[in-house]
C-alpha cells in the first residue's frame, strides 16, 4: 500500500511540473484552469484589439481573445524579436462514426523576427524546451504553400488526461519571420451531435388571426438565448440567431444543387414562449423537415409582448444562402 501511495505521489508531482513547464511556455498563463480564468490572465498581461469579435457556442458567449504585448511596458520581449500575439480561440473535434463532439480550447502565441537566423535559433530553443516537458519524439512536418516550402513544424503527442498538445510551427510571411506556438486541450464534456439529439416533438395550434401579433408591430419581440447573452433585443439579432442555427444544424450540400436560394419561413412564438405551427416553404420534403426540427430546437428564453401583455408573435422570415 505504501508503494502504491508514493508512486501516485511522484506522478502527481511530475504532473505538476509539467504543466508548469507548459504554462511557462505561454507567459506563465494557467492553462489547466477553466477559460475565463485564463481569459482574464491574458488581458493583464496583453493589449487587446479593437477588431476582438464575439464567439458563441449553443447561445452562450465564449471568451476569446487577440492581443499583442506591448513592447515598451514588458521585458518578456527580446531585443531581437519585432513583436508578440496571443490568441485564445476555440474549436471542436470528432470522429464521424462517434456520437458526441469534444469541444477544444486553443491558445497561439506568435513571434515576429526580421532576421531569419534569430526566428531559427527561436524555433531550436523552444522545441528543446517542449522535447523536455513531454519526453518524446515530435512528428516533423515540412509546409508547402503552392507547391514552395514556406517553413517548418513540429506536432507532439497528447501530454496528459485532458489529450492537451503542443505544436510549433516556423515560416515566412510578407518579409517577418514568425515562430508560432500552439496549445491544444479538450474542454468540457462531450455534447451529443445535432443528429443525435432527442427531437422535440412539432406543436401545431389552432389560432385565431385577431390572437395574432406581427413582429414589426409589437413593444417587445420574443427574445431568444443567444440575443440575450448579447443584451440585443432587436429584430436583425432574432433573425441572425434563427439563421446561424440552421446553417450550423444542416449542411445544405447534401440536399441541393450549386445556386442560390431563397426559404420562406414561418412559425409563431406562443405567449408561453414556444415555438409552433413552423411551415417551410420547399419543394424537398426531407429538407423541410431538417429546417423544422433545426427551428424547433432555437432556445425562446421570452415570449413578445405588447401593451404590457405575453403575446402570440407571428414570424415571417426568407433564409437566403448560396451553395457554390
């Protein structure tokens, strides 16, 4: 038993100073914590910019982040290095024969040189740096872009449990050499693939037409999941969520040819913030049944309301894309 118990000890404590390794790699950023923990530890350290756009995943917003570290105010940055960007991103991966999707959490760090030699001895440095942390061979890979060697990378296995890895990439790009590195870890749990999902069952109602209500005509649209998170009770932020749901739920490819189309939906928004009566107006009928289920499953968190009183809203709204 005392065996057993010192062995688990060391691999606790090698675990440990691996991932402080790691963090070390990344400006000493708590990568094994939660996202916003991590979120708010690069906006101490790292300008954001301006141009930062918001990403949501299932309505809820996802912190991300794209930066540079201020060159004057830091001696993290070299003499021999022009500038420094992180970017905290997001992803998923799966396999197509599996169920669930993982959801992934990405960070990149990238350095910019003006000479060649420096970015090279960078690169050396590093990946010593991460051959020691993960005690095993990278694979090395040569990148092309249009058929010319535009640099260098090297990928390494899974680290721990959570399937983290560690990548390092060297190539050239309008005359600044750059060193990128990147960390990769699930994050989450495993979410149940849209076609797995238990489908609510279709509600149709009859309704009366003085018990309905247009949307251009009320004191206050349904409000769905999405513009909530986004504090965006406007018509074109309830139509962008209806959209953005349908395009993620179906890939239009399997169903139609080259072209552009043009979808009437319609569908109202009960007093009890339910979504019924959804019609899709297209000849395909297994298609129309993908964009009903897709509709069906749009999370309503507040039903229209006019003159102070819950509603019955009336939706009208064309789905217009282009498959090339």
């Amino acid at each position: 038993m005392k065996k057993t118990i010192i062995l688990l000890l060391i691999l606790s404590v090698s675990n440990l100073f691996a991932q402080t390794e790691v963090n070390g790699l990344f400006f000493d950023l708590p990568l094994n914590l939660e996202r916003n923990t991590i979120y708010s530890k690069i906006k101490e350290k790292f300008n954001e910019e301006k141009d930062n756009y918001i990403v949501t995943r299932n309505d809820t917003i996802i912190k991300t982040f794209s930066g540079y570290l201020d060159k004057k105010k830091t001696s993290l940055i070299s003499k021999e290095l022009d500038s420094v960007k992180i970017q905290l991103s997001t992803g998923s991966s799966s396999i197509e024969s599996e169920k669930y999707y993982q959801d992934i959490l990405i960070i990149w760090s990238y350095y910019y040189f003006s000479k060649s030699n420096d970015a090279k001895k960078f690169y050396k440095t590093q990946k010593k740096r991460i051959e020691n942390i993960t005690n095993n061979k990278s694979y090395h890979y040569k990148n092309y872009i249009d058929n010319k060697k535009n640099g260098y990378s090297d990928k390494f296995e899974s680290l721990n449990d959570n399937e983290a890895q560690l990548s390092i990439l060297y190539s050239k790009k309008r005359k600044k050499y750059i060193v990128k590195l990147e960390y990769e870890r699930n994050e989450g749990e495993k979410q149940l693939k849209y076609q797995f999902r238990k489908k609510k069952p279709l509600i149709y109602k009859e309704l009366d037409k003085t018990e309905l209500y247009y949307l251009n005509n009320i004191d206050t649209i349904p409000i769905t999941k999405r513009c909530l998170m986004k504090n965006d009770k406007t018509i074109n932020c309830f139509n962008n969520s209806l959209s953005r749901q349908i395009m993620k739920d179906i890939d239009f490819d399997d169903y139609l040819i080259s072209g552009k189309y043009r979808i009437l939906l319609t569908f109202v928004v009960n007093n009890e913030s339910q979504i019924i009566n959804i019609k899709v107006h297209h000849e395909n009928k297994e298609l129309v049944g993908k964009i009903k289920e897709s509709i069906n499953q749009m999370e309503i968190v507040s039903s229209g309301f006019n003159m102070g009183k819950s509603i019955n809203t009336f939706i009208r709204i064309p789905l217009t894309f282009t498959i090339p």
